[in-house]
C-alpha cells in the first residue's frame, strides 16, 4: 500500500503539479512511517520539477532537514546553501547551515554563516528577533564548547541586549565574566540592571558571587522554577509516596550524575561505588554526561552492580526507568552545575531524593527532601539556609585513595618557581578568584618579601588581566605564576613544590583542597556561611589541621604571612598531615562509606515511619529579592558581622508592605506579631 501511495504522489508531482504544502505532507507521512528514503525521493523529485517555484528555498528548507536526519550532511549542506542563494533573508536557513557546519569541523565557517544571518538588514520584527537572537546563542554556545569565552561573552552580551528575558543567557553571561576575573562580573548596561543580572545568574555563580546563604537558597528557587519543575500530570505518582519496606531484601539506592568521568566530582566518587557494601544496599547509577569511555567511567561501570545511560532518554522515559528500577533513594550528584538532569526529579521517581555531593549549596526545591552535609559545613545554626532536611556524615566529601601519583616529580627550576621563594599556590578555578580574595593575596605577597603565588593556568587574556590587578596593588606581576594543566597524575606530583595553599571564598576549594591535604600539602582556608565557602574548612578539619581554618579575614592574612615567614612551621604542618593520612577522618573512606549507608537506612526508616521530612520553600522569592538589594560589589558579605540582622530587618519592611506568612525558617510567628505592632 505504502509503495502505490508513493507512485501516486511521485506521479501527481510529475503530471499534473502538487503544491508544496501538499508535497511536504506526504514526505511527512513516509517519515513518520519509516520510509525516509521515500520521502527523500519525494522532495528531490518535486524540487526538481519545481525549479521556478517562489517558495523553492521553504522545500529545500526541509530538505535538507530530512537529509541531516539521515546522515547526508554533505547534501543537507548543499541544499541550505541554495536555499540561502535564493532567498538570503530567510534566517533559518543561516542557522541551520551552521549547526551543520560546525558538526562537519568548520568552527570558523559556522560563526560567519550564523553572523552572516545575523546581520542581514530585515525589518524588526518579533520573529526575525527571535532568528537574529538564536543565531548569536548558537556563535556563544559554540565558543564555549571551545573555551573560547572572550569572543562567547560578545556574542552573549548581543543575545541579552535582543531578549533580556532569557534568563539562561544572563545566567552564561554572568558566568562568564565570573570565569574571565572580569569585575566586577555583573556589569549592567540600559537594557539590563543589576538586580536582573543577579536574578538570572546559575545558583552555581551566585555561589562563587556572594557568601550569601538566603540570596543562594532565593536563587536556587527560581532556577527550578525556571529550569527545573515539570507539568503535574509528569510526576510518578505511584513511587512518590511508595513504601521502603526493606523485608528480605536490600536498600535500592540510584546515582544520578553527569560526572561518572574523568571528571573532579568523579574522582571523588570512584572508590565509594567500589566499598558499598552490597548485602545492605543494592547500587544503581544513571549516567547523564558527555560520551564517556575513559578509565574512570569504566571503574565505576565495573564497580555498580546496575549503570544506565540516561542521556537519550527524555525526562519522563529517564524518570519511568528510574521508577521500574524501583528505586528506593535517589541521590542528586548534580544539583545545580552542567548537564544536571533535576526535572527528572522533578518527577519523583523515588519515594526519597537526596541532594549530596555534587552542587554546594540548597536546591531550593519541592522534591529534594534530605541534604548531606557535616557538622562543619552546615552547624545546626545555619539550617534556616537550606529547604531541605539536614544530615550529616563526618565529613561529607568522599575520596579516591587509588589515585595515581607521577612518579616523576618535577623541581621548583623546572615549574618556573623561585629555588627559595615561599610558594603560595591556589589551583582553584578563575571563577572563584573574587576581588575581595584577591586583596587578601596581595597583602600577603606585599607582607612576605620573595615570594609567589602559583596559579593554574587559565586563557593568556584573564592571565594578563590577573597581571594587571597586581600591579594595580603594587605587587610585581612576575609574582603570579601560572601552571601549565597537566594529567592529573603528573598534576597530583608537582603538589609539593608548594608551601601552603591559599583558599579563595566564598567559593572555597574541594577536590583541590582534597588533593593538596593528600599530597601533604597544607590548606589555608576562610570559612563563612554558606556551603561552598565551608566545604575546604571541613577537608582541613577532618585531615588533622583544625588551626588552619579561619573565621575572619583578618585572621587569614595574618596566619598567612605568618606561615609565609616561618619555614618549620610549615614543614611541621606538611609532616604531621603526611603522618596522619592513613588514620584521618578526611581519607577514612571506609568509615565515610558506612556512615552514609547508615544515613540511607536512617532516611528509609524516616520515610516508612511517615516522618520524610517537607522541603521548606516558603517565601524565599522574598528571600531572594532581598538579597538581590542587600548585595553589592563593593560589600563582601563573607565579611558582614550581622548577617542575620540584615534580612530580618528587610523581611519586618516587607511584612509591613504586604504580610509574609511565618515560614518556620526564619520568619516566624513572633516575628510577625513583632512587625505588626511596630508598624502600627
């Protein structure tokens, strides 16, 4: 049947004329049907009798579409680039021409068409705004994939300046500038404010921005709400509530991370997968990252008894396996940072979702019921900053104690580092180099007479604007040193050659502080409120150093520059980590790994008793509006002495501007009751 239908087609194409929205049809239903060889025939056939038809370009168009989709890109090429030649204002044709061409490897042929397409002179209107403003997403996303952030930040500067309401191109945008050391990183211009900046910023920049704990969790609320949540009729209502009756069998617990890779948060992860004890939980993990086929992927392959690759799978088909898996907890390693999968989640395919590891800070979500932390990272006096219930292990970061040391281990000569220079390193990303933190490292470089600090290397023009700051503060730019990226083998060896690590914050080191401390290097951090900026406290805690973590920033640059002139104090700190690293909380992964089964186990019992705790998301809209006023470039809030008194004065000033309902976090009855009889 289907093949007398194509004759027909074929034959009424070549006799009597069929339109184009007619042709387009047909080849539609020879696609759908799985005949797409058939509708390719269709449309080359028509193409071909129709040679002065004015819509031509349209049916090239989709052509080309249909070729792409079957792997002939060379023709799909062709086509598109006809179509342009016959209309060469019709803007989607640029846009996938150049998706195409990037495909093929021609990076540089692909910004040029899109930017051709951008610039053509055409009316303004909505829809060729929308053309223009895709064409310059697609030259950003393309320039990021190629660390090529500078000439990515232009074109993301064109898309806001179009859309200022497309919240994920100001949330790149800010985290670009954040990641280029450009300050200060929220720059508005009369498009753009600063508030709406702030507000469309990932939560992961919004946490190397400001020590902010109640602006992270506001932020991490309307991520979800904007990219995070789902329909209603989505959510699997049968395994939300569903009982963890743990009878005669094991605890089901589901991975789901995008890391499982040569990755920082895969490194952290390795051995856990390889030390569950599997007469207590049975393991899933869900990959969603990029094509992996390294050696670390394959460890943790090797060592989960099920792995499924999420990754071409749509959010409900990837929550429906979740829920077929029956699982019974189901841990976020996501949260909010790249290739994240959180509206699956949002489905609730489990009964229990915890948020660990991962992303360092609150989810500010509906479906996240638990937060693993420690008694350092989050004190009982700061659970108001977070919607989830809290946990703790004794120290909440895992570690991998097979990772692989160079043998080789390169001198000061051969890094280019001074012979008797003291070393401060940092290898911290630039994006959570802050200026505040910055001010605090020239002091210390001013303070302590020859020497360096040792940066990771990043692109030559954030190297050069990071020059150009130390010498705007009086300090010889030679003094920034800058290590070229290595194999984290030969990386892990060169460790040494340091003297003491220097912390950034807010936004402290995790897997490099773990790093440093295993390679006996010691770390000195400052810790304020937030999550981020207390994870590298609680590494150095648990890796037997206690007095090297601060709490103000006075206090940091003094036991700096004291550490910076005395060599034996250092050298003791570096003996005693090295001795300890065998016995210390911090690499005493067999104790992590039970502590967190017990916790998994605590949290089933919790569920099956009726007590799974209710995510606190109330008000924080409020929360994040005030933090949006309250913050500032020129105010650290790492460094304000009456946190709490600042939103508790905005939220009474709220309150009585239009009533806020106590949200038990914060804001409380008696606080309200307080409010009104003031104001009246």
């Amino acid at each position: 049947m289907a093949d007398i239908d194509a004759l027909a087609v074929i034959q009424k194409i070549t006799t009597e004329g069929l339109s184009l929205g007619d042709m387009i049809n047909a080849a539609s239903r020879f696609t759908g049907a799985g005949q797409a060889a058939t509708a390719e025939q269709v449309y080359r056939i028509w193409i071909q009798f129709n040679p002065d038809h004015p819509q031509l370009f349209v049916a090239l168009f989709n052509f080309a579409t249909l070729q792409s989709g079957i792997g002939g890109s060379e023709t799909a090429i062709a086509s598109l680039e006809r179509a342009i030649s016959l209309n060469p204002d019709f803007l989607p044709a640029y846009i996938n021409l150049g998706g195409l061409q990037e495909r093929a490897g021609g990076l540089e042929t692909a910004i040029a068409t899109w930017n051709i397409g951008a610039s053509r002179p055409l009316p303004f209107t909505g829809s060729n705004a929308n053309y223009v403003f895709s064409a310059y997403k697609q030259i950003a996303r393309a320039l990021l994939d190629a660390q090529q952030v500078s000439r990515a930040e232009a074109a993301l500067w064109r898309c806001a300046d179009l859309d200022p309401s497309q919240m994920d191109t100001i949330g790149q945008l800010v985290a670009a500038r954040l990641g280029q050391c450009k300050w200060p990183p929220l720059e508005p211009w009369e498009r753009v404010d600063r508030r709406a900046l702030l507000r469309g910023a990932n939560p992961l920049s919004v946490a190397a921005y400001s020590d902010d704990p109640f602006l992270q969790l506001g932020a991490a609320a309307g991520f979800i709400m904007r990219e995070g949540s789902c329909a209603p009729e989505a959510i699997v209502a049968g395994r939300r509530d569903a009982p963890v009756d743990l009878t005669g069998r094991r605890l089901r617990v589901g991975y789901v991370s995008s890391d499982l890779r040569d990755h920082a948060v895969g490194y952290l992860m390795a051995e856990l997968f390889e030390l569950h004890d599997r007469e207590r939980v049975e393991v899933f993990a869900y990959y969603c990252g990029p094509p992996a086929t390294d050696g670390l992927n394959a460890r943790t392959q090797a060592a989960v008894e099920h792995y499924t690759d999420i990754r071409g799978m749509t959010d409900d088909e990837a929550a429906r396996k979740i829920a077929d898996d029956q699982i019974d907890i189901l841990v976020d390693v996501n949260g909010h940072t790249r290739d994240s999968r959180t509206p699956v989640f949002a489905r609730r395919p489990a009964p229990v979702q915890v948020n660990w590891l991962g992303y360092p800070g609150s989810m500010g979500s509906a479906f996240h019921h638990y937060i693993i932390g420690d008694p350092w990272i989050i004190p009982p006096e700061h659970e108001h900053y977070y919607s989830e219930a809290v946990r703790r292990i004794p120290c909440y970061q895992p570690n991998d104690r097979k990772r692989v040391v160079a043998e080789a281990r390169p001198t000061r000569a051969e890094a280019g580092l001074p012979e008797d220079g003291f070393v401060f390193c940092c290898f911290n990303g630039p994006q959570k180099i802050t200026p505040f933190a910055f001010d605090r490292w020239m002091e210390i470089l001013k303070r302590t007479p020859g020497s360096v600090l040792w940066l990771l290397e990043t692109h030559p023009e954030t190297a050069a604007r990071l020059r150009e700051q130390a010498r705007a503060r009086d300090v010889d730019s030679d003094r920034l040193v800058f290590a070229p990226k290595q194999p984290n083998p030969v990386h892990l060896a060169r460790y040494p050659l340091a003297d003491l690590f220097l912390d950034t914050a807010p936004y402290g080191a995790h897997t490099t502080a773990s790093d440093a401390l295993w390679m006996s290097v010691p770390v000195l951090t400052l810790s304020g409120r937030s999550f981020a900026s207390r994870v590298c406290g609680s590494l150095v805690r648990s890796a037997g150093a206690p007095e090297l973590v601060c709490e103000t920033a006075e206090d940091y640059v003094e036991r700096a520059v004291a550490l910076g002139h005395d060599r034996e104090a250092t050298r003791a700190l570096r003996a005693r980590l090295e001795a300890g690293r065998s016995t210390c909380v911090l690499f005493d992964m067999d104790l992590l790994v039970r502590s967190v089964e017990d916790l998994l186990h605590e949290m089933a019992a919790e569920h099956q008793a009726g007590q799974r705790p209710t995510p606190n998301i109330a008000n924080l809209e409020d929360y994040l509006e005030i933090g949006v006023a309250l913050d500032s470039d020129q105010r650290e809030m790492l460094t304000e002495p009456a946190f709490d008194a600042l939103y508790k004065t905005a939220l009474t000033r709220r309150h009585l501007a239009r009533p806020l309902r106590p949200d038990d976090r914060f804001w409380t009855a008696e606080d309200a009751a307080a409010a009104d009889r003031w104001g009246a």
